[in-house]
C-alpha cells in the first residue's frame, strides 16, 4: 500500500487505508480531512487508536504473534485496521522505515504502531473511525467516517441513509 501510493500518488495530502468491509462515509472524511485544526497536519495518522494492548500469546488466537517477531510486552499505541487516514508526508517515511523493522504481520500495529512510534509520527484517536458494526441508523451512518463489517450488498443501504436528507441528527 505504502509502496504504491509513493509510486503513484506521491503528492496526495492524504491516504486512506481501509479493508474491504467498511462503508466510507467520503463526505464526512472530507470534512475531517479539511477541518482547520487537520488540514496542514503533517507527520500523523489518524483512526481509532489502541493504547497498551498487549501482543497475544495464544497460538489459537488469529491475531497471535510470536515474541520473535515482537519480543515487546505492549505495542506502541496504533491505529486499528480496518480504516486509518495517514498525512501524505508519512508515507515515504514509512515506506522506507519498514525494511529496517522485523516484519510483523498485523499491518495495523506494524504501520502506525511500531513504525510511527520509531518516526515519531503522531497516531491522534478519532472517534469518527467507528472501525466497528453500528447500528444501520441513519444517525450513527452520518456521524462515522468508517464502519467495519459492511458486506457488499448493505453499502448500497447505508448510503441511501447516509443520504436521505429526512433524518435530523443532534450534533
């Protein structure tokens, strides 16, 4: 993804990682993305961050890593996966940090976790990052950038709610 988007977009403000799952909410990002105290923002990434989560052991579990691979007892603070926003001046940064670091294969962690943490790149929590299920209320769909476990055929539903114009959501 890094890679990519430096070949290709290397002058993009902005990039968004997001999974296959999740209903974006563009024009919500938009308005995050330009918001005074955002738009000249540089080195950070923004999404739901995770602070003190502790690699899991477990063998069984999907997101087990080994202590070779992180031999740590906490990961750095990282934004989750399923959808982060990443300024356009970190991106070459990152890039070339990653072929220094142990591969890690949870690319959440290992992008905004461990390689922002050695840039000193800014991870910032954003509430708007719902990186969850929600409720398929039109309020919670205007409120969110991201939400998480979206199949295909419900995107076309919450866009339609996203864009009903009836609904009025308090602030």
């Amino acid at each position: 993804m890094l890679e990519w988007a430096d070949t290709y977009c290397p002058r993009a403000p902005r990039l968004l990682k997001t999974d296959d799952d999740m209903f974006i909410n563009v024009p919500r990002l938009l308005k995050f993305a330009t918001a005074p105290n955002r738009v000249n923002a540089t080195k950070t990434i923004w999404g739901k961050v995770v602070k003190k989560s502790l690699p899991k052991r477990t063998t069984k579990s999907k997101y087990y890593v080994s202590p070779l691979q992180f031999p740590g007892k906490v990961f750095p603070d990282f934004a989750t996966g399923p959808a982060y926003l990443v300024s356009g001046d970190a991106v070459r940064l990152l890039l070339g940090a990653a072929g220094g670091e142990r591969y890690l294969r949870l690319e959440d962690v290992f992008v905004t976790g461990v390689l922002a943490a050695r840039l000193k790149i800014s991870r910032v929590h954003s509430a708007e990052f719902y990186n969850r299920k929600v409720a398929p209320h039109p309020c919670a769909v205007q409120r969110g950038i991201a939400i998480h476990m979206v199949r295909y055929h419900e995107q076309f539903d919450l866009w339609r709610k996203l864009l009903d114009g009836k609904t009025k959501c308090a602030s």
